[in-house]
C-alpha cells in the first residue's frame, strides 16, 4: 500500500533522511522506532506532504505522492495524527471531530460520527465540551477520532502514547488493535518500543535518519540490539 524508497528529506540545508526504504502492506500494523532525533517524524511529515522529499520516493496504492500537497494526500486515505495532537483547544469535541470531515460530503459524515463515538464511547458524553478540558489521554482519543473523520485507508500515528499514563498508554494501544481487527491499515510511531513490536506486523529502527534494523514485530523483540538500546534490557 505504501512505499519508501531512498527518501532523503529535512529542513532547510540540515538533511534528517539520509535515502531510507520502507514498506506498509494492506491491513498490517508497522511500526517505526527510534530514539528522539532518528528522524521518526519527519519521516512522516514527508509521507504526508508537510516536509517535502529532496530525492527518493513516496508511492501510496501505485500513485507517486512524493510531490502533492498535503490536502491532496489526505483526499486519497492517507491520514496522519500528529505528535502531540494539535487540536483546536476552544471548539468543543463535535466541532474538532468535524474538521477531520472538511473533504467529505455532509450526508456521509453523521454515519462517520456514530462510528467514532461507537470507538469512543466517552467523546459521545464529551460531545459539546471544549477539547482544551479534556485530559491528555481524552485528548488523544479525540485526535485519533478526528483522523477517523477523513475515513482513512492507512493511519499513521505519530507517538500516541506521549505523556499518558501506564494505564492510559494501555487503552490507546487496544484502540490501535482494535482498528486492526477492523481492517485498517497502521503505521505506527512510538518511543514505547514494547508496546509497538507487540502489536505490530513488522517494524523498523531508525538511528541519525538511516533503517538499520527491520524484521517482524516478534523478530526486534527478540533482537539484542533491539533489547539493549530501546528495550533496557
């Protein structure tokens, strides 16, 4: 569904990827993990249309995205939460979940509602209050909802368990299975190492903008450089 091949990207002069490949097939979980600063998100602002690709390529279902705009790539699926959330603090729960709508028509989006507060029972009760109340793992669940919204064919989560508590990080990963089970396809980054090689198909590891590490979730758990730099272990 989605390939990298040789993407270099970053801002400015600085070069953050440095030609890396990889791959996400239809209804796999994948994740990406890595220290701070391995280039995590940016190689999903690259994905997404935010950071432009200075060579390599991106290809989404056999179409090049690597040179559309954002907007353009979120009309095909592609979808990205982004690290820390970024909602609208003062519109209430309805008005940032219908924002994730704008590209849709208005007869399709009441459906899409029930099926998010069907996910996230407790957004239906939050529905007329400010998203800027809610607590981070509330938050985190209205940011994931708000993707939803766009009808997504692969998700890509950027660190959502960032700043939760252990059983907050808990709830937001079985969310991440449950959209597995129903047949969406993820990208995942994620500092918890753990929880992300648990629940995914196949994971890579980034270091300083390169892929020096990949195999299935199972295989990095098991891997000693895996367990000794981000496991603790």
């Amino acid at each position: 569904m989605l390939r990298i091949e040789n993407l270099r990207a970053g801002y400015g002069d600085l070069e953050i990827l440095h030609g890396i490949d990889l791959e996400v097939r239809e209804g796999e979980v994948v994740a990406l993990i890595g220290a701070n600063g391995a280039g995590k998100t940016t190689t999903l602002k690259s994905i997404s249309g935010v950071v432009r690709a200075t060579s390599g390529t991106v290809t989404f279902d056999d179409q090049a995205i690597h040179t559309w705009q954002p907007r353009q790539i979120v009309s095909e699926g592609l979808i990205q939460v982004p690290e820390g959330r970024k909602l609208f603090p003062d519109l209430t729960v309805r008005e940032n979940l219908l924002l994730g709508a704008y590209r849709r028509g208005r007869s399709e989006v009441e459906e899409t509602f029930d099926e998010v507060f069907d996910l996230f029972p407790l957004l239906r009760e939050r529905a007329g209050q400010t998203a800027g109340t809610l607590s981070g793992g509330e938050q985190q669940m209205l940011a994931i909802g708000r993707a939803l919204m766009a009808k997504p064919r692969l998700l890509m989560l950027d660190e959502p368990s960032l700043g939760l508590a252990p059983m907050l990080v808990a709830d937001i990963f079985e969310v991440v299975r449950d959209l597995r089970r129903r047949g969406l396809t993820v990208m995942l980054v994620e500092q918890n190492a753990v929880h992300a090689l648990q629940l995914s198909d196949r994971g890579y590891v980034l270091e300083n903008g390169n892929v020096v590490l990949e195999g299935t979730g199972e295989e990095l758990l098991g891997d000693d450089r895996v367990r000794s730099a981000y496991l603790g272990l």
